[in-house]
C-alpha cells in the first residue's frame, strides 16, 4: 500500500530530484533522480590493502619488453605509520553530486537515502569479509551535536547496516568526549589533534574479544576512524573494520605524527 501511495503521488504531485532538480519519474520516495545516484564516483581499481586509499599506479621500463606496472599494495601513510583499524573501505569518492547528498544524509533525516546508502555499505562489507564481524558500531556524535541535530547519521547507517548483515548493533558503545572545534575546516594537523583521546567506550561496554564493524558517513584523513579503532582496542576489541559511504581523496598523502 505505501508502494501504491507513492507511485500515486509521484504522477499528481510529482516532485524534483534534491541535486539536480530534475523531475523525479519513478514511484519512490528516494528524493534523488537515477541520473545522479548513477553519477556518484565509484572507489576501484588500485586501493591501499589497509585504509582503502585509491592509488595511482606507477610504470616501470623494462628494456626487453613494454612498461610493466608496478603497483604497491600500502599507500604513503599505511606504509610508514599506519593506522589502528585493520581495514577501512568506502564506497564512492567524496566529490561533486554526491558531496550534496551527504549533506542531506547529515542534516536531514531521511530514512530512503540512508537505506541507500546502507545497502552500498552492505555491498562493501560482504565483499570484505563481514562474515568475520560480531558487532555494528557507529561514529557517535557529541551530545552538542546530536541534540542540534536531533540524530546521528552514522547511526541511521549503522541500524541498517546490522539488520541486513543480521548482526547486533550496539548504538551507545562508544562516545564522543570532546566536541570538533569549531572552526569549519581543519587543518591535517588540527584533525588529527581534535580526535586525540576524543572517544571511549561506556564503562561495562561488551566489546571484550569482539570484532568491530565501525561505520561513518565520510572518511577524510582517517584520524576520526583511527581514534574510535583505539578507544575499542583500548576496550578489548580484536578487530575493527572501518565502512565509509564516501572518501576523501587527496593527492600525496601525508599523516602528521600522532
């Protein structure tokens, strides 16, 4: 009947695609038009085996024969410092059309988007091995932000994420202690000093000898990911594997000193 109700409303009140402002012409309430979610830059080819990082091959000549290529399996960061996850995969480059989608995933509670967006996690965490995961945590949001907000969208993902793999989901294990700063936009240096012993699991937290899936919406330099991984790790956790909808990409990599 819902599936009724929405096709009759998309022929006598049919609405625009949130990005693009196209018509939407399917019976959905997905406020996104196909065009655009098809447009979203998928993550393949070459990534880091740790952190999931596209990377850029390199050629190698060789004078018997043509240019052969030369991939190394560890980006510039996992390769010299690393991180305390085991694995972080995401699903799409964090540019263009889908940079205003994750917007709408953040501040606008929009249960078809983050079903989505949910199901491209599940993609991701089935194909690195999700079998291998005892429990679905998400990034928490400091209490200021959630109650501005009035949601976590990592919890939105995350609750969909455990029903489809049939895990638990255990939304309150890990806390946010101090709040981002302020200022839009940080620094690598600044992210990295913001997260420092930001996090940490509620006294009795049953994470002992667990295997964490953590979920977010974005992962920019990793810092975020990498203070959760400890707080769990600090808490007994065995593994972590990190899923994030989107990646930020940037060129030449550098992590600054912990």
């Amino acid at each position: 009947m819902a599936e009724a109700g929405d096709a009759l409303a998309s022929v006598f009140m049919p609405a625009g695609c949130r990005l693009c402002e196209e018509l939407l012409g399917r019976a959905t309430r997905l406020p996104i038009c196909d065009q655009c979610l098809a447009s979203f830059p998928r993550i393949g080819g070459n990534i880091c085996q740790v952190c999931g990082l596209p990377i850029e091959s390199q050629f190698t000549k060789d004078t018997d024969s043509e240019p052969a290529l030369n991939f190394d399996p560890l980006c510039a960061t996992c390769r010299l410092q690393g991180f305390r996850f085991d694995l972080a995969r995401s699903a799409f480059r964090y540019e263009d059309a889908l940079v205003r989608a994750i917007v709408l995933l953040k501040f606008e509670e929009i249960d078809p988007l983050a079903d989505w967006f949910a199901n491209q996690l599940v993609q991701l965490a089935r194909h690195n091995g999700s079998n291998e995961v005892d429990v679905v945590v998400p990034v928490p949001l400091h209490k200021v932000r959630r109650k501005e907000r009035g949601f976590n969208q990592a919890e939105l993902l995350s609750k969909r994420v455990a029903k489809r793999l049939k895990l638990p989901q255990q939304g309150i294990l890990l806390v946010r202690k101090h709040p981002r700063p302020a200022k839009h936009l940080l620094t690598e240096r600044e992210r990295w000093e913001a997260v420092r012993g930001a996090f940490a699991t509620l006294p009795g937290s049953q994470v002992d000898n667990k295997r964490v899936l953590l979920v977010d919406d974005v992962m920019t330099t990793g810092a975020t990911l990498d203070a959760c991984a400890k707080a769990l790790r600090d808490a007994g956790a065995t593994g972590v594997s990190c899923f994030t909808v989107a990646r930020a990409v940037v060129r030449n990599p550098h992590r600054v000193d912990r």
